[in-house]
C-alpha cells in the first residue's frame, strides 16, 4: 500500500483500476471488498460512476484527437499529496 493511503482509499484504487483495465471481470466479490472496507451502496456507486465517466471521456477526447489548450501547463494537472491531503469535504462542490 501506498504511503499516506487508508485500506479503504487501497481497495477504492485497486476496485477503479480493475475497473478501468477489465470492466468484464467485475463481479460481486469486488463490491464485496468495498463493502468490507465501509463503503456503502450509494458510495460504491459513486466510484463506479465516476470511474467510468473519466474512463468515458477521455476515450472520447483520445479517440476524437482531442489535445490540450495551449494555455494549459502540466504542473496545472498535477496535485501535490500536500495539496490533496490540505482539501476538506467543505471544498469539494455538492
């Protein structure tokens, strides 16, 4: 497990990435593993949900030669782990 990762952020992480490479091969005992690590329904449908819709658009934006903005620099994109770990639920939108 990553440095700084809960068991549930692990098991959220290997469930989008099982997700995103094998989507077939999902079955009852991956949600299983999120259940058992506290994850209820409707946030085990949020995972899903959102996992598949960044999968969704970025299939979209590869498959269509979509690049970015010029304005767009990398460092941009990237969020340090003090960053991530400095943003409460207050920050994220409802």
């Amino acid at each position: 497990m990553a440095p700084g990762l809960t068991a549930a952020d692990a098991a959220m992480l290997t469930y989008a990435v099982r997700l995103t490479t094998s989507p077939n091969a999902i079955d009852a005992d991956d949600v299983q593993a999120l259940r058992d690590h506290g994850f209820d329904d409707t946030a085990i449908h949020d995972i899903a949900h959102v996992t598949s819709y960044y999968n969704y658009v970025n299939r979209m934006a590869d498959g269509l030669g979509v690049e970015l903005e010029d304005s767009w620099d990398e460092a941009d994109l990237l969020l340090s782990r003090a960053e991530f770990e400095g943003r409460t639920k207050s920050d994220t939108p409802a």
